[in-house]
RNA sequence: GCCGUCGUAGCUCAGUCGGUAGAGCGUGUGACUGUUAAUCACAAGGUCAACGGUUCGAUCCCGUUCGACGGCGCCA
C-alpha cells in the first residue's frame, strides 16, 4: 500500500470523488453544531476537512469537535470541490482519528515577538517559518551545485580553535581541558592552509562572534560559507563570488516560488540577479555619497545607514572594492596601483539589506603579515602555523566568507536575520 | 560598549489626575447541519515584573535591579 499523498499534492493533482487520507495537525476548527469544518496542515499545505455527525463513528465526531490547534490527527475521506472551502476544495470525513492531543497552543492570534521568541519551537510550525526554511535549504543547494560543478571541494575545518582570526572581532572563550579554546569565527586560515594540497576549497560551517551587536543583520551563531582558491587574484574572486551567488538565485526560483511569494517576495525581483554585478571602488561610493548628502570623509567605514543610501534602489548586488587598509584586516593584499588601499571586495545585498560577503586577495609576503600583526598588537605565537604557509610554497590566492542567513534574509524580504533560521542565537537569546 | 522604548488576566492591550482593575482573543459550559482567524449566551481567570522609598493609602510618583524589544558601532 502507498503512503497517503500530502496535501500539496492533493491540491496539485485533485482527484475528486476518490478517499484520500491526510495525516497531519489541526490548523484551525470550526463548528456549527452537527458540522465541524477543521482545516488540517501538513507540510506542503493546508485543507478543509470537513466533519459531520453522522458520517463517522460518534466518538470520532466528538474528537474532531474537541480537537484543539495542533492536535494531530489521520483524516480519511472522499475529496470533493467545493467554492466555500478555503482552497477550493474539502476532504468530507467518513474517519477522524486523533493521534495526539495538544494542549491550547500558545501562539494565538496577535503576538508579540517576546513570545513567538519563547515559543520558537512551536512557532516554526507557521507556514511563514517553513517557507524560510525551504528557501534556506534550496540556498544551500544552489551552492553545493555550484560549487561542485566548479571544482570546488568542501572541507572541515575546525570549529575548536585558537586563532582569533580578526582580532578585533570578539571570540567565544571556552575551557579546553586545562588550556584555554574558542569557538570559531572563520576558517578562513584552515582553507588558506588547504589550497596547498586542493587548490580550490570551500567550507559550510557555523560561526560564533561574540559580538554585542543588537541589529537585524546580526547572529552569535550563522552559517558561515568560506571559499578559498589558489592562483587567484581579488578581481578573478569577485567572478566566482557573484557566479555563486547567482547560482543559489536561481536554485531558489526553480524549486521554491510559492513560497517567495508567501514571503512577500516577487520572484521577480530575483530574475534580475545576474553577473557581472556592479563594481564600485570605496573611494567613488564614498563620493556618490556625499553627492547623496551625507557627511562622510575617505578612511571612515560604510555603516548601516551608509549602506541602505548606497544600494536602496538596487535589484542586483553591488561589490564595494578597495577599502583603506586601516580599517581592514591584517591578512588583506595591499594594492599596488592604490597603496593606502586593499585588494577586497564587500558584496552589499540590494534594497539596503547590507553586507553578505566580505573576500579578499591574501597577502602572501611574509614580511608585510609580520608588520601588519606587530601594529595591531596581534599576539604572533598561535599565528606561527599561519605564517608557515607564506614559508613552503606561498601562492597568489583569494577567498571570501558569505553569510548565508544574510543572504536569506534578503532573498526572503526579512526583516530581521533571526527569521532566516530556526533556533536563533542572539546576544540576548539562546533558548530555545 | 552607547542611545531609546516597554513590562497590567494564558495572549494582545486599555485604564486608574494616588483610593486593590477592564475589553478583545484564548479556555470551560451550553446553543447552532456550510463555516471562512464563524456566531450567540454564561463562567472561570490578576502579588498590575521584583525590591526599596515617598504617602493615611502605591499598579500609578521616585530610585534600584531584572527581563524583553528597537537603533548605533563592529562584522558575514
């Protein structure tokens, strides 16, 4: 016998007149005395079924009526069309059974983000929440296609570690036997370690930054996709980056528009994401700004707001190149042709939703690492192993880190990054 | 780290110019054979975040703490 279709299959490909049997949860009742109307999800989707007394064994009538939200349930019955069901169609019960009862369900009606918060597990059950999370997956699919069919290889890198990778960037510290570890916030020195031996890699990871950061574009844990090439320049990186990004576009067009759609995205907007993506250097959108009217000077970052000026009118992604070396990490590659500057590329999401790549091109000289360390006061010795690599064989090669909650968030029209995954980490949250 | 807003029924909120509190939703009971976040009737449900101060009297005024949310900086 063949399991029982789900609902979205059923409304995809009705077959009116025949039983269908729907296992599922109770979305929502209805009752007009003899008549209960109890619309079932599952998840694919949602269906009337329609239950009245007489139809079914007394007992079953009576659990449908009592069933609270959330209740599970195995409902068996013919599908008929029928205009007064939401959907278009209703399963009318010749069987009710209850598998599980539920307790009244805390998410009601109008609520506040406190409790959609505290009730994260329950409320992941939303159609919204599901959405997200198939986008997710197709985002994540997209990639690995990709990146597979470019010969890239994915690695695993430590999360353990003793490398503060940034410096500046605050680490998770925990106790490792009788010396001191931390969590992760980049692998990005384990891949420049694995080119040597593979050329092109790529790593899907979490990250953890300790950051206070109480924004909408912030987690203390995301999914941290890092890739690294050897024999690459910044400019040949930037190609890869936004071939990258336009493959995981397209995954999620092909295999998840409806539930763009639910989200409030038109699918649409997406379409126009193609390569090559718009390339501007710091020091020109540090002038389009100031045309914009804002008071910037050259060596001052893009913040939030200078960001959402620069790409609110944007469909497609914009890389924002050469950034003063000041406000950038120690392992980036000066440029030749603007000193002050580095060769790196931030990629900002369009529509003001900020940053979901930060790359660069490596510095492979030695002497230049050093100096960058001894300014920024960087203790060298858990960095010796690093060094190494600009010792046996150093290379040209490039890499970047993209945030993939950052790029769901805008792909689904987010508003805050919490929503692009399902148990968020937050300074302020860690349960459930 | 900085700035701001909020905490009253299970939930969302209103309210008390300082005199111990109300609605809607949800829950319970009953009615209803075509509902669309159904409707109608009745009922239960509160240490007004915690602690301290002022006051005859504090949920309300003042202070402290805790919690939550929003924004900045930093980053992906």
């Amino acid at each position: 016998m063949s399991p029982p279709r789900k609902i979205g299959r059923i409304l995809a490909s009705p077959a009116v007149g025949q039983e269908e049997t729907v296992q599922g949860w109770v979305y929502r009742t209805r009752s007009s005395g003899a008549i209960v109307y109890a619309v079932v999800r599952d998840s694919t989707g949602i269906i009337q079924v329609t239950v009245k007394k007489g139809n079914l064994p007394e007992e079953e009538f009576e659990a449908a009526k009592a069933a609270p939200v959330e209740s599970s349930v195995i409902v068996t019955g013919k599908l008929f069309e029928d205009k007064r069901a939401p959907g278009g169609f209703e399963i009318k019960a010749s069987g009710f059974k209850l598998v599980g009862g539920a307790m009244p369900f805390p998410i009601t009606e109008y609520q506040s983000e406190e409790l959609l918060l505290d009730n994260r597990h329950l409320w992941i059950r939303s159609r919204e929440q599901a959405a997200v999370m198939k986008v997710k997956a197709s985002v994540l699919e997209g990639a690995r296609a990709w990146l597979k069919a470019n010969d890239f290889i994915e690695v695993t890198p430590p999360i353990l570690t003793q490398n503060a990778c940034e410096g500046g960037v605050t680490l998770f510290k925990l106790k490792y036997f009788d010396r001191e570890a931390y969590l992760s916030q980049s692998a990005q020195m384990y891949l420049e370690a694995l080119i040597f031996s593979l050329d092109r890699v790529y790593s899907l990871t979490p990250s953890f930054r300790a950051e206070k950061s109480r924004t909408t574009r912030h987690l203390t844990e995301y999914w941290h996709l890092e890739l690294e090439e050897a024999w690459t320049d910044n400019a040949g990186n930037m190609e890869v980056q936004e071939n990258l990004v336009t493959a995981m576009v397209e995954q999620v067009l092909q295999d998840r528009q409806e539930e763009l759609r639910l989200l409030g995205r038109d699918p649409a907007d997406l379409r126009e994401v193609r390569p090559p993506f718009k390339r501007v250097r710091y020091s020109q959108a540090i002038e389009a700004l100031r045309a914009q009217g804002l008071d910037l000077s050259f060596g001052s970052d893009l913040g939030a707001v200078e960001e959402r000026a620069f790409t609110a009118n944007e469909k497609v992604p914009v890389f924002v190149t050469n950034f003063p070396k000041e406000i950038k990490a120690f392992y980036m590659k000066e440029d030749p042709e603007e000193p002050s500057t580095v060769k790196c590329a931030d990629m900002l999401a369009p529509e003001g939703y900020g940053e979901i790549i930060g790359g660069s091109e490596r510095e492979t000289d030695l002497d230049k690492l050093v100096e960058r360390l001894q300014a920024l006061e960087i203790p060298m010795e858990a960095y010796q192993w690093y060094l190494d690599l600009r010792r046996f064989g150093s290379v040209p090669h490039s890499g970047f880190g993209l945030g993939i909650e950052r790029v769901v968030r805008w792909v689904c029209r987010l508003e805050h990054i919490r929503d692009a995954v399902p148990f968020p980490r937050t300074v302020a949250r860690c349960y459930p």
